[in-house]
C-alpha cells in the first residue's frame, strides 16, 4: 500500500533496538483518514472469505480492526492482556511473548465471543517474530473457528514472523514489508 509506505518512510522513525516508530500516525495518535484507507485495503484483500469476526490484541490493533469491521459489517473480538474483574466465566487463553515489551503476557478472550461458528479474519499493527498471531490463532483453536487471514499493516520481514507462519500455510496479507532498516533508511519488500 504505497500511502503506509510513503507515510512510514516521512514519518517513521528507527530505534537502535529495532523499534519502528510510527506512533505519530498508527499506534498512539492515530490518522484516521490513514487508518479508513487500511480498512479498505483489508476489505479488498479478504472480501471474499466469508469472515464474520475480526480477532485482534489489545491495544493497539483494536482501532483498525474497527475501522476494517465497518466494512465488512462485523464485531471485533479483542484478546485482552490481563485478566480483569468485568470478565466473568469460561474463557480462552494463550501465552504471548511481546516483542515490544519485552515480556510474556497471558491474552484472553470469553468464550462468549468466539465459537465454531465463525470465520475469523486477524488484523494487527505489527507483526515481528509471530507470537501475538500465534497466540491468537491459539484461541482460534480452542474455540473451533475457522481462521482465514492475517491482515496486518507492517511486517517487519527481517525479523521472520511472516515467513515461519507463512510456511504454517497461513495467509498473511501485510500492507507494508520492510526487508531491512536502520537509522538511515527503510527498505520494503
């Protein structure tokens, strides 16, 4: 999607950790206009897969999965990173290692919200090494539904979560790849 690249490559900025940063348009302030043209995008890509909920982790994946819901006119589930007092009953669970924060988290869904009824479409900012898809597809698992995508805005290609579940025979649609970047440059796929 040659706007999130254009949009990156102004806008992003690379930490020496290998932190992207691009919290000024997706993740912390949020372009909406961006954002609406991310949910077309999806849209276009998974139109035809019958999907009738969107799955993504908190937090911030939960914006543009519900900007691309509205246009395939479906709830978005969102796996929560803490256990909290408003969630009551039988729930799914998966352990996930963050990239970003440097440590494990169990992320959960109610049980209520995902069935084997459903055909599930996940979206995130970001995918790295794979362990939220992975999580998320875990819950998928537990609750019997179909997953049918991973819709994710940037891929961080060198990092290899994209080839290891790519290979898992998932389909993964990233609107940006980034094969390698560093203080002076970002180069996509």
């Amino acid at each position: 999607m040659e706007a999130l690249k254009q949009r990156i490559l102004k806008d992003g900025s690379f930490r020496a950790d290998g932190i992207l940063r691009v919290d000024s348009f997706l993740n912390h302030q949020i372009d909406v206009k961006l954002l609406n043209e991310i949910g077309k995008e999806f849209y276009s890509l998974f139109k035809d897969s019958n999907i009738n909920k969107i799955l993504t982790i908190e937090a911030s994946g939960i914006g543009i999965a519900c900007i691309a819901a509205q246009y395939f006119n479906v709830p978005v589930v969102f796996a929560k990173k803490a256990v909290s007092k408003n969630i009551d009953g039988v729930l799914y669970q998966a352990p996930v290692f963050s990239f970003t924060y440097d440590r494990e988290c169990i992320i959960t869904v109610s049980k209520n919200y995902l069935s084997e009824f459903d055909n599930i479409l996940i979206i995130d900012d970001f995918l790295a090494k794979g362990n939220a898809i992975i999580g998320l597809i875990d819950l998928i698992k537990q609750s019997g539904a179909k997953l049918c995508g991973a819709g994710i805005v940037i891929e961080k290609g060198f990092q290899g979560g994209g080839d290891m579940l790519r290979d898992m025979g998932i389909r993964i649609e990233s609107l940006a790849i980034i094969d390698n970047m560093d203080e002076h440059s970002i180069c996509f796929r």
